[in-house]
C-alpha cells in the first residue's frame, strides 16, 4: 500500500483550518473593562467569538487526526508491518503524534472553556482597584503550534506506515517455532 497524496493533502488542508481558527481564536479572546454603579465595581466582558473559534480547531484538529488513524488502522489492527527503519519510525511517530495531539486538544478546550466562562459572568469586584481577568494570552496560540507538530507528525507517521505495509505478507505457517517478526 502506497502512501496517498490525495489523503495528504486532505489532512494538510483540514490542519492548515485548524491552524488558522487556533490563530484567529488567540487574535480575539474575550476582553474586559470596569463598569461602576451605585453600589459596586464589576467587570463587563465583552462578548466575541473567540470560544467559537477554539472548538472548530478543535474538531478539525480530532476530523484530522481520527481519518489518518482510521487510514492506517491505528496501527493496532490489521497486518503486521515489515521489519525494518519504516516500521521503528511508525511506532515513534505514532506514540510522539498522540502525544502532541492531546496536548494541542487541552490547550483548544482549556482556552475555549476558560473564554467562556468570561464571556458569560459579570464578576463583582470587592478589592480596589478591581482586576479583570481575562484569559492568559498565548493559550490558543500554544494550541495552534502543536496543531503543527501533529499535522506533521502524523503526515510522517503516514508514510513512515505506509512504507512499513507495502506488500508485506509475515510468514503465517510458523508452527510451534518462531515466526517473522
């Protein structure tokens, strides 16, 4: 089995949206300002689309990530890869790939999660002068590189897969003695 451009190119294009919403969420996080009446100081948070944003990275990011698993069977399933370079890359770039994908998930879920909250809530503020929070700048952002690092991670692990299955069929008649690897 060959790699498919055709499939690489779809999931470059899918992480290169997600990339940009991860952009665009970190480029409009919610702000704040102080509003006063007779009785109390609070903070106003302005409403905006930033939340919005970071969840549709986030599900480009997952549509992404569940079709090049999904293609290669999650190197779990079906046959057995061929000894060699290709396979060891596979097995790296699989478990490096996951890794940089849940932690590019969290910072889209956290950073839409906490946007949320502010954008929801006016917050009474009994300390002089009040502090607004707002989200930390750079949770998106951190989102977005590792969106890079797991688009091309798991391209890599794709070929590196892709090589590793090209026609290899194990030796199925192996008995009671050992087999291929």
């Amino acid at each position: 089995m060959a790699s498919s451009t055709v499939l690489l190119v779809i999931v470059f294009v899918i992480d290169l949206i997600a990339f940009a919403l991860a952009v665009a969420a970190e480029q409009r996080r919610a702000s704040a300002k102080i509003d006063k009446n007779d009785t109390s100081t609070y903070c106003v948070y302005k409403s905006d689309i930033a939340t919005g944003l970071g969840l549709g990275a986030l599900f480009c990011l997952l549509a992404s990530q569940l079709l090049i698993m999904f293609v290669s069977r999650c190197l779990c399933c079906g046959r057995s890869l061929r000894p060699g370079r290709q396979r060891a890359w596979a097995i790296i770039l699989f478990i490096t790939c996951w890794v940089t994908f849940f932690i590019a998930e969290v910072c889209l879920l956290a950073g839409s999660v906490r946007n949320a909250y502010h954008t929801k809530y006016r917050t009474i503020l009994t300390q002089n002068p009040p502090s607004c929070e707002t989200l930390r700048k750079g949770v998106f952002g951190a989102g977005a590189a590792f969106i890079v690092f797991t688009g091309v991670l798991s391209e890599f692990f794709y070929v590196s897969y892709s090589k590793a299955s090209d026609g290899y069929l194990p030796n199925r008649d192996a008995g009671i003695r050992m087999g291929a690897l």
